[in-house]
C-alpha cells in the first residue's frame, strides 16, 4: 500500500458498493474539517486498467473534496482483485455501524460474482453463512421495502421479525405497518409473536371441530398489546399508553426524573414521599412561627396537640443549623431525604 496525491476526476465511484448512511450534520462536519485541516484519512483505491483508479472506500471523503474545489487528493494505493476489493469495501462500511443494508446486499452479491464463496465472505465479517444468504436475501424483497431500508424507514431486524410470519400475505401486513406507524422493530416483534400465537390456536381450533376456516385477517394494530414509553423506554400495555398534548420543558423534565430515580413507579413513590416529607416540615415551621408570634405579644406560647416545644425548635434547627452545626455532605446525602427534612438537630451532634 503507498500514499499518492492523483486527481479527483482520475477516481472512478463503481456503482456497485456498500456505502455508508451520513446524516447532513455529518457531512457539514467533513466539510468544515476539510476546509480547516484538509484529508486527514485518506480515500482508498486501486488501479484500473485504465490507468484510472477505482475507489474501494471513501466515497463522501471524494465527493466533499471534490465540492470544496480540489482538484487533487492523497490517496492510498492497494493492489486488490475484484474478489478481495468487494470485501474490503463492505467491511469499511459496516464497520461504521451506519451502512446501507441494500447496498451492502448488492455489494456482497458482487463478491460473491466475483469468487468468494459464502464462507470467505462470513469470515471476513466474523458472521456466519446464514447471515450472509440472508442479507442477499434482501435483493428479494419488493422495491418498496428496499426503499424503505435505504431511507432507514426499516432496518434488517425489522425484515427478520417479519419473515418469521407463514406466509408473504402476512410479512406485507406487518412491514406495512411498521412503515406507516414508525414501529421499532420491538414493537414489531410482539405483533409478530402475538400473531404467531393467534394462527396456532386457529389451527388447534380447526383440529379439534373438524370445521375448516380462514385463520382471522392480520389486524397488527390490535394485536399489539404493547407500546414503548417515549420517556422511559419501557414497553408497557397499551392501555397505559397516554398521549397528552406534551411542552418541551415538562417532556425533559419527566425524561430527566425517570433517568435520575429510575423507572416511573419508583420516581413516583420517592416523589410522593419527598413532597409528603416537606408539607410536614411546612406544617411544623408554621407552628414555631405562630408559636413566636404569640411570645412576642406577650400570650403564653400555644403547643400543638402530641408536640413540645423542644421538638418544634429541633425541626427548625435540623432545616437551619448553627455554624460549625451542619451535617457532612457525604452523610447527608447517604440519609434519606425524609430524615433530612425531619430527623432532630440533636442526633447529629458528637457525643459528649
């Protein structure tokens, strides 16, 4: 492999190649790194025939380049067979985590176009073979679920759950769905076992009475017993799912909870006590106030009913110590926040 500056119009994209998906964040990013520090990892290629060079991986790296008004780009050099340029160019890619299921499909058919057998190509990847068919079996489905994977409206998991389903009647239902309702591929997986319980009970039904049947229409909707919360993730019943008209600050607010405490039945009962805890320090402020107000007006101080006095000045005292009174911040954080509010002054005091 060496390091050679050609020119950009020398590079020659094949149209066959996995290729990455980059979001335009992601490409104004390349574009401002370029400008600033220019290529800092530079394309890979291969010479043609023609003298010409044929790109293996770094095709936005060329584009961007190319867009930015360079007419020249350092470029490694590898001296690859169709075979081993095919497997290069897919591995790239979905190294990344962001390729294009169909173009890797596409470019892994070329592979194997080219001689690689299914377990080279399963090597390469640390995958098995059946992975491998798999993916090719891609290129099968109708253009319309290509689409939707290339435009990242479905992924390979989506495709896998679905063709669990008997038949293609019922894989159409279910990725149909999916599209139209943004499920993930969660979701999609508690329709599709959902549904699979269904038409065995349909068959044990139509064992057992000897009447034929139709098994009962694909209803994905109202199969799925299950939704995911969009604050905590969860996926819980479907009934329990709510959708009120939401601000921004209350949304990460409820997200920033549930994150911090944990998952929504514990937040909800750690603030139920918090807030439970702090109404009684209020209750008792108020009686020490108006216990105050009373001596300054010259009226014998009125205890409330099961309280002294003494325990009324504690609570107070535990809220707003004396100097040098105060808890350690280790040891007021490991106590839980009722005894912050209500523990007596007097306990956290060093023994005589």
């Amino acid at each position: 492999m060496s390091l050679k500056k050609v020119k950009i119009e020398d590079i020659v994209i094949p149209e066959v190649r996995a290729r990455s998906r980059w979001t335009e964040e992601q490409v104004e990013l390349l574009r401002a790194s370029l400008g600033k520090f220019g290529v800092l990892q530079a394309p890979l290629v291969r010479v043609m025939p023609t003298g010409k060079y044929e790109l293996i991986d770094g095709e936005n790296r060329v584009k961007t380049a190319k867009e930015a008004g360079l007419n020249e780009i350092e470029v490694y050099i590898v001296d690859m067979n169709d075979r081993d340029a095919s497997i290069a160019n897919i591995m790239l890619n979905v190294a990344r985590g962001q390729q294009d299921p169909i173009g890797v499909a596409v470019a892994i058919r070329k592979a194997l176009d080219a001689g690689a057998s299914i377990e080279e190509v399963a090597k390469a990847f640390n995958r098995t073979p059946h992975w491998v068919k798999f993916m090719v079996g891609l290129l099968d489905l109708p253009e319309e679920y290509q689409r939707a994977l290339e435009e990242g409206k479905l992924n390979v998991t989506h495709v896998r759950e679905a063709t669990r389903l008997p038949d293609l009647y019922e894989v159409d239902a279910a990725l149909q769905t999916a599209i139209r309702l943004n499920w993930p591929a969660t979701v999609l997986k508690n329709y599709v076992d959902n549904r699979l319980e269904q038409l065995r009970r349909h068959r044990e039904t139509v064992e057992q009475t000897g009447v034929a049947a139709p098994p009962p229409p694909p209803e994905p909707e109202k199969l799925v017993k299950y939704g995911q919360c969009l604050i905590c993730g969860r996926m819980v019943p479907r009934e329990q799912i709510y959708l009120p008209a939401t601000c921004k600050d209350c949304y990460e607010l409820a997200q920033y909870i549930v994150q911090t405490v944990g998952t929504g039945q514990k937040a909800m009962n750690l603030i139920y006590q918090a807030l439970t805890n702090y109404q009684a320090f209020l209750h008792y402020q108020q009686q020490f106030m108006a216990q105050k107000q009373m001596e300054r007006s010259g009226y014998p101080p009125q205890i409330p009913q099961g309280t002294t006095s003494n325990t009324t000045q504690n609570i107070l005292t535990s809220q707003f110590p004396k100097q040098g009174q105060r808890q350690s911040d280790e040891e007021n954080v490991n106590q839980p926040l009722g005894k912050r509010f209500l523990k007596p002054h007097r306990e956290n005091q060093p023994e005589q």
